[in-house]
C-alpha cells in the first residue's frame, strides 16, 4: 500500500471512530488510545514523507539552476556569433580602453554602478548588456540605478529580495559565503548579508581580464576555436564568491592549484557547470584542478593548449 493510501485509510478510520461519539444506541465509544494510534501512524508517514518533499524541492531546484546555465550558453553563443567567435571574458577592466562601450556605464545618464567602479565588471554584466535585459528601475525614492548596462547585483537583491527572474544567477540560495569584502570581481568574496540572495555563477578565471591594465599588457581575448577540447572545458560553476571564480596558486605546485568558494548546493553534493561546447554537468566535489582533470575530465586552466596545465 502506498503512502498515500495509507493517509487516506488513516484518515478514514480516525473519522469512523469519531462518528462513533454520536448519541446512537449501542454505539461504541472511541477510546482515547484508538485516536492517538491513529494520530500516531499519520505523523509517522508525515516523517517518512516530509524527506521526499524536500528531497524533490532540492531536484526542482537544480533543474531551474540547470535550465539557467542553458539559457547563458545561449547567450555565450549569440555574443561570439556577433563578435568574431571571441568568448566573453569572465571580468574585465576597460577604463583605460580606447572604446570602452556601454557594458557598466551610466544608467540613467549620470548614475554610474552602485557596486564597483564605472567600466569594470564581468561576464554577466556583457551578456546582460548585449541580450538587452535591462532596464529594470526599482520603485524606490532613493535608488534611482536602471541596471540597464549591468547585471543585477547586491544592493538590487537588498532593495527586490523577491526578484527572482534573473538567468544569471543560480536558483538555489546563497547559505554559506566567505568573509568577503565584496562580491568578486570587486572584491575578496560575497558578503554575509548576501545570504539568502540567488546564488552565483562565476567565470573561469582563465578568462579573466583584470590583470592586463595592472601588469600594462594587452587585452587577451580567446576565440573558440582556440579552445583545444571545449566539451570538456569550464566556463561557469556554482560559487559562493562572485561572478569571477577565484584562484589560488599560493602553492609553489601547479599540482595543488585550486578554484576557491565553489558552490555545491544541490542533491549528492554536487556543483553544476557550463562548458564551452555548451552542455551543463553536475560535478561532485574535488581537491585540486588536478584531480577535476584527471578524475572528472573537467579542464579550468591551459584551455588552448593540448596539454595538462600542470605539465611541462
């Protein structure tokens, strides 16, 4: 018998014996113990059910996280059909860029980004920009940012908590985030008070474009057909720091070089990709890129080369 049948027969015999309180002759009156038997057996299928309740909101979850990742590889698709097959880096510096455009500009003219400065920003902030998702104006006296040439950020979730109609983010809540000092690309990592705001999806920082004014190099863009295996390359996880996957490279070994802060909020404590053939994968945790490579077939760094990054 089903659990759901046994509701229904539970829920039966409990109304049968309360019926049998009514003034009839020869009724047989309900015993204290009958009821809480039958109390006793519901709550017991509650506690077997309440489990798999949870367990589907989770799944549910991971497939709209899974659905949003599918609709940004279609906007990673469009952006490299209309730009000569150059893949979106994942943050990017533009200040001192001769056309800098539009991406984390004014919106309206004179409102410039509440978070970080004036063109500066990431991979989401391009795509918003060229799929046109914005504007979105807040109904509030104090905030008059359209977010209309910048994705979503922060201080949008503080003012909306109950906007959830954004691609560019995961559909699980943040639980867990670092100490940072701001979401990445402008800072150390999310901060406490983005608990409970959409999660995050960060770009590969091999991608990342941030250093080129730092280091007074040139911008290096890669285009896909510089990616040797893009089935098996990463452009965006689940993470708790930002939209910029960090990196940590503090070990003198490439062989213990890490992503920090990914995410893996779903069920079997898993994390979801996009790579850059632009499926989605559910990946289980691991310890080094190494070990993501090796054991998962999942390459992060040396994109354009044929080779293992850690190899010589």
């Amino acid at each position: 018998m089903s659990y759901v049948r046994c509701c229904l027969r539970s829920a039966a015999i409990l109304q049968e014996l309360l019926m049998t309180t009514s003034p009839r002759k020869n009724a047989r009156a309900v015993t204290l113990v009958e009821i809480l038997a039958v109390v006793g057996i519901m709550a017991l299928l509650l506690a077997v059910l309440l489990p798999g309740i949870q367990a589907a909101r989770r799944n549910a979850l991971w497939a709209q996280s899974q659905a949003n990742l599918k609709n940004l590889g279609q906007f990673v698709q469009l952006y490299t059909t209309d730009n000569r097959e150059v893949i979106p880096p994942s943050a990017f510096d533009y200040r001192t860029a001769p056309n800098p455009g539009k991406v984390r500009t004014s919106s309206p003219v004179g409102v410039g980004p509440l978070v970080g400065p004036a063109s500066v920003g990431s991979w989401a902030d391009i795509l918003w920009t060229t799929q046109k998702q914005g504007p979105i104006p807040l109904m509030s006296d104090a905030i008059t940012y359209e977010w209309r040439f910048d994705s979503p950020d922060r201080i949008f979730y503080e003012a909306d908590p109950g906007y959830a109609k954004n691609v560019f983010r995961s559909a699980e809540d943040m639980k867990v985030v670092p100490q940072g000092t701001e979401a990445t690309p402008f800072g150390s990592g999310a901060q406490i008070d983005e608990t409970g705001h959409p999660g995050y999806f960060a770009g590969n920082p091999f991608f990342n474009q941030l250093g080129a004014i730092a280091t007074n190099q040139t911008y290096r863009w890669y285009s896909t057909h510089e990616i040797k295996r893009p089935a098996q390359s990463m452009y965006l996880v689940d993470s708790t720091a930002g939209e910029l996957a960090p990196l940590d490279t503090t070990s003198p070994s490439a062989n213990n070089w890490n992503l920090v802060n990914t995410a893996y909020p779903y069920p079997g404590n898993v994390t979801l990709m996009l790579l850059l053939d632009l499926h989605t994968e559910s990946m289980t945790e691991w310890a080094s890129l190494r070990e993501l490579e090796e054991d998962q077939g999942i390459r992060v760094l040396g994109l354009d080369s044929g080779k293992p990054f850690w190899a010589p």
